[in-house]
C-alpha cells in the first residue's frame, strides 16, 4: 500500500469515529433537552391540575337555599348552579350549619361558600365571585302588643335578641359594642330564630323581612305575623358567592365571566322594548 493510499484511509477513518463521536453527542443533546422540556411540562401539572368538579357550602335558609329530596334548591341556589353550569364548572353544592360552612371553605382550597356579605374584616379571607342578590337588614318581631320598641341600634341591649353564629350581623353588634351571651344569644340557623321567635323565646333578631316571610311560610309558620320593628339605617346589603382564597385563580375568572354574562342577559330581558319614531 502507497503512502498516499494509506494516508486517505487513516484520514477517512478520523473522518468516520469523528462522525461517530458527533452524532452520539447530538443525541446526547436532544435526549437532555427533551428530559429537560419534559421535567418543565410535568412541573406546569402538576402546579396547576385542572380542576372540573368543586365542593358548595351553604346554610339552610328557605326561600334561599333549603334541602328537599336530598338536593340543594332555592332561589340563591338557582343563581349559583347557572353560574357553575355557564362556566362548564361541576359543582356539589352541600348544606351545612353556617359556622360549619365558613370554617370549611376557609380550611379548603377550590372550595365555594353562598350567600355571604362582604365586608371589611372578610375582604382578604376570600376570592369574591361576585354578587347574586341584596338583603336589606332590619330588626324582625311578631305583631302583638308585646313586640320590643327599637328606635336605635343600642335599644337592642334591653331585649332578648337572638344573632345567627359568624353571621354579619353578628360582626356587626360585636363592632358596635353588644357583648355576647349579655346583649345577645348566638344560634346556629335561621329556622331556629323563627321557632325560637314564633314561640316567644326570643324577641327579636336581624335579616330581610321579605325572604323571612318566605322562609316562615316554607316552615308553617305564619308570614303575616312577621313584622319589621326597625331598619338599620345604611344596611341594603350584597351577598355573593365566594372562594377560599388559595383556589385555582382561573376558576375564580371562569366563574366570574359566567356571572357577568348571566347578569348582561337578564339586564337585556328586563330593558324596556324602545318606542318607534311614530308613536
């Protein structure tokens, strides 16, 4: 073999292990990169499940959300389901005591809780959905010449009042001085102030006269003989659907675009049809 034939040959098989050294480091290379896009995609997961199906808390409170026939109905209720559904969202809705209904969906990520008001001591302890209806809150007694004399709120320390537990309106009485178990007995629901109320146990407790009248009726009790005694001044209040503050944000988007659509819809039934030119 010539010099010249045995330098080509050692310079193809340089050429060749060099190829060889090459690929197996380019394959190296995208095995690594992949593992490494791989590794990301499985971290964006696992971060971010998506999530389909959310647990509801509420409390017993005929007309606006009560249980029969082992599902959650009501016209709050209503509101909330139309919600899930226009989202694409699952939700179980569940009933609960009030206080029981708070401490779960504080403890619970991607957890739900209605109809709660919004106020300042609650503004960070939740994701607010937005708002599904107004109370206006008053003092509520049976028409008979019994009935308390309320002309303001501090006249409330001489009766037997009863406050729903963790209620609003239990927030509110502590912030305006009535102390518990002196000034006030707590409850655990609403139907229990109406028993407590229709049979003289209590004098007097807080919520909207019109759905307290419904929920009497709901309960047997008699509509008419629930009266309101007392207005708090300033106190037309909202109450909304709301989430634990650490659920998925995006489902707290989805839920509030679906109520901004119901809410544009109904507005647009409820517009009046405009008159022609010629009328």
């Amino acid at each position: 073999m010539t010099l010249t034939n045995r330098t080509t040959r050692f310079v193809t098989q340089t050429l060749s292990v060099s190829l060889k050294v090459w690929r197996l480091h380019f394959n190296a290379t995208l095995l690594l990169c992949a593992f490494f896009l791989l590794n990301v995609f499985v971290k964006q997961v696992n971060a971010a499940p998506v999530v389909s199906r959310v647990k509801v808390v509420t409390e017993n409170a005929a007309p606006l959300q009560y249980l029969i026939n082992d599902k959650v109905e009501g016209l709050t209720t209503d509101i909330v389901r139309q919600i899930f559904d226009k989202a694409g969202i699952e939700a179980e809705i569940k009933i609960y005591p009030w206080a029981r209904a708070l401490q779960l969906v504080k403890s619970k990520p991607n957890t739900f809780i209605y109809s709660l008001i919004r106020s300042p001591d609650r503004e960070r302890e939740f994701h607010w959905v937005g708002e599904i209806i107004a109370f206006e809150l008053e003092f509520l007694a049976i028409d008979d010449p019994s009935k308390p004399q309320i002309n303001k709120l501090a006249d409330a320390k001489h009766i037997r009042l009863g406050v729903l537990r963790n209620d609003y309106t239990h927030n509110l009485l502590i912030n305006n001085g009535f102390k518990e178990n002196e000034d006030f007995q707590l409850f655990s629901n609403l139907p229990q102030l109406l028993h407590l109320l229709y049979a003289k146990k209590i004098d007097s407790f807080i919520a909207d006269l019109r759905l307290t009248q419904q929920m009497a009726n709901s309960l047997g009790l008699a509509p008419n003989k629930l009266i309101s005694i007392h207005a708090l001044p300033n106190q037309k209040v909202p109450v909304y659907l709301a989430a634990n503050k650490d659920s998925d944000y995006s489902l707290i988007q989805k839920l509030q675009r679906a109520l901004k659509q119901i809410t544009q819809l109904q507005d647009t039934k409820q517009a009046p049809i405009p008159k022609s030119s010629d009328e």
